[in-house]
C-alpha cells in the first residue's frame, strides 16, 4: 500500500482558514510525513527577526528571500530526509523555484478550496491555544478540556479586515503556484466535512492503492464462458462479475472508511445496477467496474455496483467477434448494445 512506501514531498495549500491543520494532523497519523508548517516556523522567530511582526499582523506575505532561508534551514535537518509536509510553503512561485534549485522535487501537491465568504465567516469562531499550538473553532471544533477552554486566544491577524487582505494576496499568487505543478496538484473541495476532505486527499495520494468510498477497476474478457447459443453471455459470465463484485465490495469493507465500523452492529447491502451489456462478454471488451458507498443509515449501509463499456471498446469487440467462429452468438447482441449506446448519446 502507499502508506507503506515513500510519498516523498507533499504541499499542502489553500486559503487562510481551510482546515489545513486538521488535514495535516491527519496526514501526520496516517503517513508519519515530517511536518514543516512555514507559519510556525516565522511566529517562533518573530522575537529574534522584528520586521516578521510587521508582515504578519498586517496579512502581508514575508518576503521571500527570509521565508525561504528559515525553510532551507529546517529542510537541511536529519528528520526530513524522506517523507515531508510542507504547510504553507512555497506560498509564490519565486519561493516554489527556489525549493526547485534546492533539488526538493513535490510529488503531491495538495489545494484545499473554500469560497472566501466561508473563510471569513470560519475566521470569526477560530482560537488559537497559545501553549500548544493548536486551532480550534468555538461552535464546530471547540477542546473538551474546560482548562484549554479557559486559555484559548484569539490570533492578532485573524479579523475580518485582515482577512480579507491575506485572500486577496492569497488569489494573486496561488495561479501561479498551480500553475507550476500543474502536474502534480490536485484540487479538493474543502468547505464539507473534515473527514470527507482527508477522503479525497487519500484518494489523491493513494490513487489505486485506495480503498475508500469509491473503487474503480478495469478488466478485461479474456474468453468466451457461454453455456450456450440461447444463453448470451452465460450465466458464468454473471458468476465472475458477481464474484469480482463480491472481492471489491470485500476490500472496501476492510480498508479505508469503512474499516472502523462494527460489522456486526451494521447490516450490509449491495445493490447491483448493471448495464445490459452483461449478456455480452466476449474477448477483448475493456469494461469498467465501480464499487461505491451509496447509503449509510444507522444500521444498514449499501455498496452499489456497476459495470460498463465504452462504444470505442464494444466496436472493437465486434470486429473480433466476427473473425471468431464462437462469436457468431454475440454479435447480434453486440449489435443492438452498440445501438443503444450511440442513441444514448446522441439524445445527450
């Protein structure tokens, strides 16, 4: 699994107030990533490096050539030669090439989204607890200790004014920044729930080896498992689906978002929603497969599952099928499954 092998660098982005702490101390518990926070970096130096003050309660972003010294010199440590989270750096695209000339290549880049309206209205409600370190929200994310609760404060540069500064050089830098790892950003939907948010990042850095709320797979039809003429496709062929069905929805009931759940406390459904191409494997059809989560009540969850084919994919199959003596059963039914899909697709 990934979480097994080395996720090299990832870069964690998004807006002032976007849950990246959350998402870090998730990343940090899953992946035990090296975690290098720029911000943490410049408020331990704020009292031996004056003008940080200024930038900083003032929502203006530190000029790059010292936030990328105190970063060189975190990024030098033993502790960070392997699996890294950078938060909050490089924040310009003067600061992402100058990591470049360091020889630190970002293998996942990770941006967080959230309109601007709800960052300011998560900016009114956020504490910050001055002893540890750690953020929290008076309504959606308050410290169960009433001692915490008692010492919380509020961050100079977290008002509705200064926020609104620190989106608007937000917006004119992270373009750019995207732009230069255009190859390895991904985008996430960050105003939903925590949990969702750390969903779609796993997926975005796991991709196959992710067992979530979504699988999808290829296969391929290797041979014909018809019983025979009047039988199109077989009722082996249904067996294997229905078995490949059955190990998928197996994996996502071990791994990922469902794995905590008490399986004897919850009864599991699947529901099957197939296309009619089922009746019609036949050698060298590609076919995509999904396992989804598609209900979760209080004591019942249903998976769904689906098959299909492309037109390109079931053209090709024709074509094989009636070089093949076998295929003669298919290719009718081939036919007319070709037909619904491309009248499907022309009424879209």
């Amino acid at each position: 699994m990934e979480t097994e092998r080395n996720l090299g660098v990832v870069v964690i982005a998004g807006p002032p107030a976007s849950g990246k702490s959350t998402q870090c101390k998730l990343l940090l518990e899953r992946y035990g990533l090296t975690h290098i926070s720029a911000g943490d970096l410049l408020r331990a130096r704020q009292k031996f490096i004056p003008e940080l003050s200024h930038y900083m309660s003032n929502g203006l972003l530190v000029p790059d050539d010292l936030v990328c010294s105190i970063v060189k010199e975190r990024l030098s440590e033993n502790d960070c030669r392997g699996k890294v989270l950078l938060d909050g750096f490089p924040r310009t695209r003067a600061q992402a090439k100058v990591l470049e000339e360091m020889g630190v290549r970002v293998n996942h880049f990770i941006l967080m989204q959230v309109p601007d309206k709800e960052v300011i209205g998560r900016v009114s409600g956020r504490r910050l607890d001055p002893i540890t370190g750690s953020i929290y929200h008076v309504t959606s994310n308050p410290p169960k200790d009433e001692k915490i609760a008692s010492r919380l404060i509020t961050r100079e540069d977290d008002t509705e004014e200064k926020m609104v500064q620190r989106l608007k050089v937000y917006h004119e830098n992270i373009s750019a920044i995207a732009n230069f790892y255009k190859k390895t950003v991904r985008f996430v939907n960050a105003n939903v729930h925590p949990d969702a948010v750390f969903d779609q990042i796993r997926r975005s850095l796991e991709g196959d080896m992710y067992w979530g709320c979504v699988i999808n797979r290829k296969a391929t039809v290797r041979s014909y498992e018809t019983s025979g003429a009047f039988d199109v496709g077989g009722s082996l062929d249904m067996i294997s689906i229905s078995r490949y069905f059955d190990h998928m929805s197996w994996l996502m009931r071990t791994r990922g978002v469902l794995a905590d759940i008490k399986v004897d406390d919850i009864r599991f459904v699947d529901r099957a929603q197939t296309a009619e191409m089922m009746g019609i494997l036949v050698p060298g059809l590609d076919l995509s497969l999904q396992v989804w989560l598609k209900y979760v009540g209080k004591s019942s969850i249903t998976l769904g599952c689906t098959i299909w084919a492309r037109y390109t994919d079931l053209m090709q199959a024709l074509k094989f099928s009636n070089r093949i003596a076998d295929g003669k059963y298919y290719t009718s039914a081939l036919g007319d499954a070709i037909n619904k899909i491309r009248d499907a697709s022309e009424e879209h």
